[in-house]
C-alpha cells in the first residue's frame, strides 16, 4: 500500500508532524475534538471538521512496556513504552518513548533503571510533552520522553 | 428455525505438514459424518479468512477443492469475532429460506505454516497505519495500554489476570485435542516473561494450527443437538485510540440485541463461551457483559464460580488461552465446545445439563462483538 493510501483523511496530521506540529481534528458543528482521523464528527456527524494545532501536553491514560516485537528496527529497542496520552484539548493520542531515551537503556517500567535515574516508573495521570519524531527511516513517530518528567 | 448439527474440531497445537485448507478439509469431514450429511447436500458456505492464506475468495477455493457446490458461498473478515458472526449470518440464512445446511468453516497452520515475527506483524495491523502500528506495536500492546486503564479504573490486579490463565489451562487439561495441556500455578503466570506489560506470556493466548466446522441445519436432526436461538452485533470502534470511553467497548449493544432477539435474560443463562485472547479480554468482556461486577470477576473465578463444575462453567475446552489460537478456528473452538455440552457429546468432559449458553467473541481491540445464545434442544 502507498503511504498516499494509508494516510487518506490523516494527510493533514502527518504532514503537520513533518513540520513539528501535533494536529487534531476539531468540529466546527458541535464544538468537540475527535481521536484520529475521520470523515465525520464521532459525536454529531458533521463534516465541518478543521485541524487544529494541539500544545502537545497531556496526561498518561494508559500505559506499555513492549518487550516482544515483531519489527527488527524495534526489536533492536526493547523494552520500549507506549502511552495513549489524554491531551489537554480532550483527544487522545499515542506516542512512543524517545527511541534516543530507550537506547540510552532507561525504561520507565523498569525499577532498577528508574532507580537509577533517581526518578519514579510513569503511571497514569503523569503529566508529558509529546513531540513529533523522526528515528532513522521511521518517520511519523509522536514521542516523549519519561525522564525529567517535568513539563 | 437454525438448529446447529454438528461442531468438528481438530486437535490444535504444532501440525506440521498439513496446510491450511487440509486443516479446514480434515474438520469438514468430520463435521459431515457427524451429522450424516454429504458434501452435495451442502447448499451454503462461510468461510473464515486465513492470515496465512490472504486468498481473494477463500470460500469458493474451499469449495472447488472439497468437491461443494454450494448455492451462497463466502468469507468474512470480522477478526477474533469471525466465527460467531458467521453463525449469525448461517442462522440468518436458514431463516430467510435462502439455504438448507449451512457449513461453517474456519483453519489455519498459522503456527507451522509461518513464522512468529510474521504472525505478530501481521496481527498487529488490525492498529491504525498513521497514529498506531508507526510506533511499532503489537496486538498485546494494545490489549496492554487497556489493560492499564482498566486495572487503574476498576482495582483489577495482576495476580487476577492470572487466576484466568490458571482457570483455562485446568479445562484444557481434560480435553485430548488442547495445544497446552500441562498444569499451570498463578505464580507461573506471574513469572513467565514479559511480553508487554502488564501482560506476560501466560497472559496471551498462544500461535496454533487447527480447524473448526460446524453445521448450521434448517432441520432438527432428531438427536440432542442445539439450536440460535437469537444473535446480536455491536460495533463502536475499530482501534484502540479511537475508544472514547474504557468501559463500554460494544459488547453490551451486542448482547442486549441478542437478548431481544431470543426473548430471554441473561439470567437464564448457564453456560459461557467468551472470547479470551487475552486474560485482560477475559476479565473486560466478563465484566462488560454484566457476568461480573466491575473489577471483581476474579474474585468469582478463585470461588470456582466459572469452574467445569461450577455455577457457571466458562470455555470448558480451555479458551484461546490454553486449547489455543488458530484464528478464526480458534474463535469457533468455543461454539463447538458449547455445542458438545449442550447436546451432551462432551464425553468425558460432559458437565451437568445446561440449557442456554451465552457465545460472546470480539475482534480487533474489543473492536467487533457478536452475541449468539444457543439453547439444547
């Protein structure tokens, strides 16, 4: 599949990541965010959806370590976390933990490398910053990074 | 009114040297003894698809090489939900007169015929190409991320996860054709490795070869046999970022529709089939469904509640968990189960008389649910 085809009614949001940008949709009819890309408003139907440009903070609504993969660009990081991120703008997102911070070998599920880095493992409702990332040939990553968590 | 017929399993686990539609063929010919029919009586088809055979119309290639002729054939593709939505649609077909014996059928070698690496990618494309599979995800990453929701939401723990695992391995051990049959300890749970937290390996359902068919019938067959009783789908979300809230997934729409449609209550049930490719996914339907309160179906697993001899026995052939996973076949395992224990086929495995099961399955990330209730007849 092209990445023309994958990317459809998503075309605004990757290339707003090429330009350092978090976008999210936004409905003109009813006022609401919606998660992803779509056609329609998930809440009242409507097509009058514009993409707004998001702060890019939020808090941790769930959380992953990923000590599997399948891929060998990513095997080659584990473990790496995960989160779906509640943005302060009411949407969700997921992002990756900075492949950089990962090849520094700090996991934030693990307690011997939290401990190390005099810090606590990220749970949910930790605020972070997400940010768009390009790692090698992997472009389109939102990232952030768990340690200092401070915003 | 839809009578099931027939429920052929074959056994699941490493099957070298036989590909997938020999799986499906190997499960046909058992389903077609066990209800006296031959292949030309077959007037219609459902095939489940095949992650290791992606053919454009595997339902007509099935056909040629059995030797059908059906009058409706085709696939369908709902995930994990497949096999149960292909019931529906088989009891629906009989209903509207269109067929007369309908032959379900879903296999695959997906543990000998590819590799792991190529399972799991290929798994984890049911995520989203642009927000979700770029951050190199799996299909337990997702199942993961809610499960840290809905522990942190509801007080489920780690050690209850676990409790399911233990609870289908006990059932796998007593049937002779379940991929995993050796016991497994809570502790073994907790210690097998990590695969994305907080689930371990012993938390997913393993890669198995198998096939599953069953025969959906117009007719009685003049044996105790079972008939749908009615069939409900719901459907809300496809990815996991896209759930807008982490307690009510679809499963419920799918039930109520079912409930409506067979006129009864979820209180007249006495058997559970529900999908647990997880133990998360065991524990979230279960809940969701109203079967446990909320955070708590762990507690009534350790009670033996879900037990063979329990109250409410739950997947008694052992579930995706511990009989195993080989797709959609895996899906239908817990139909054809249920339909040995309702038409008291079971064997050694027989558990009391049970007059109405409740079949649950979903797809993708609690994607697609359908409802089946089914009752002895």
């Amino acid at each position: 599949m092209s990445s023309i085809a994958r990317r459809g009614c998503a075309t605004p949001f990757v290339e707003g990541l090429a330009v350092g940008l978090i976008r999210y949709q936004f409905c003109l009819s009813c006022e609401r965010p919606q998660n992803l890309a779509k056609y329609r408003c998930v809440n009242c139907g409507s097509k009058s959806l514009i993409w707004a440009d998001s702060a890019g903070v939020g808090n941790v609504q769930a959380v992953t370590a990923i000590r599997r993969a399948s891929d060998p660009v990513f095997q080659a990081l584990v473990p790496y976390v995960i989160v779906l991120v509640r943005m302060r703008e009411a949407f969700s997102l997921m992002a990756i933990q900075d492949p950089s911070e990962s090849q520094e070998g700090f996991s934030p599920d693990d307690p011997d490398s939290v401990k190390e880095r005099s810090c606590r493992p990220l749970q949910i409702g930790d605020l972070v910053r997400l940010y768009p990332k390009r790692w090698g040939e992997q472009q389109g990553l939102v990232a952030f990074r768990s340690n200092p968590l401070a915003v | 009114m839809p009578y099931l017929t027939a429920a052929a399993i074959t056994s699941f686990g490493e099957l070298k040297g036989l590909g997938t539609v020999d799986l499906m063929a190997k499960a046909a010919d058992e389903a077609l003894d066990q209800a006296g029919l031959e292949p030309g009586q077959i007037d219609g088809l459902l095939c489940g698809y095949a992650v290791n055979l992606p053919h454009l119309m595997l339902a007509s290639l099935f056909a040629e090489r059995y030797g059908l002729s059906p009058a409706y054939a085709h696939g369908i593709q709902m995930g994990g939900a497949s096999g149960a939505g292909m019931l529906m649609l088989a009891g629906d077909l009989i209903k509207a007169g269109r067929c007369r014996h309908v032959l379900v059928i879903a296999g695959e070698n997906r543990l000998s015929g590819m590799s792991r690496d190529a399972a799991i990618a290929a798994l984890a494309q049911v995520g989203d190409p642009v927000y979700e599979v770029p951050h190199g995800t799996t299909v337990p990453a997702y199942y993961a991320l809610l499960a840290s929701q809905y522990m942190a939401a509801t007080g489920l723990k780690e050690d209850d996860l676990a409790a399911f695992a233990v609870l289908m391995r006990s059932h796998a051990i007593h049937h002779p054709k379940a991929h995993y049959r050796h016991a497994i300890s809570v502790d073994d749970v907790l210690e097998s490795r990590v695969i994305a937290a907080p689930l371990k390996l012993l938390d997913c359902c393993p890669i198995s070869d198998g096939a599953v068919a069953i025969l959906v019938s117009a007719e009685h067959p003049g044996r105790p046999a079972a008939r749908l009783r009615g069939a409900g789908q719901g459907h809300r979300h496809q990815h996991l970022s896209a759930i807008r809230a982490a307690e009510d997934f679809g499963a419920r729409d799918s039930l109520a529709r079912a409930l409506e449609q067979a006129r009864c209550d979820v209180a007249d049930v006495n058997y559970l089939g529900i999908y647990d490719s997880f133990t998360i996914t065991l524990a979230i339907l279960l809940e969701d469904l109203g079967l446990a309160p909320r955070g708590q179906s762990a507690i009534l697993a350790r009670l033996g509640y879900f037990d063979a001899q329990g109250e409410m026995p739950l997947n008694t052939h052992g579930g995706l968990l511990s009989f195993g996973h080989s797709g959609v076949a895996g899906g239908m395992a817990h139909i054809a189960e249920c339909y040995a224990q309702l038409s008291e086929s079971a064997g050694d495995r027989q558990i009391s008389a049970r007059q109405l099961a409740l079949i649950h399955a979903d797809g993708g990330v609690l994607s697609a649910h359908v409802s089946l209730l089914i009752e002895a007849c």
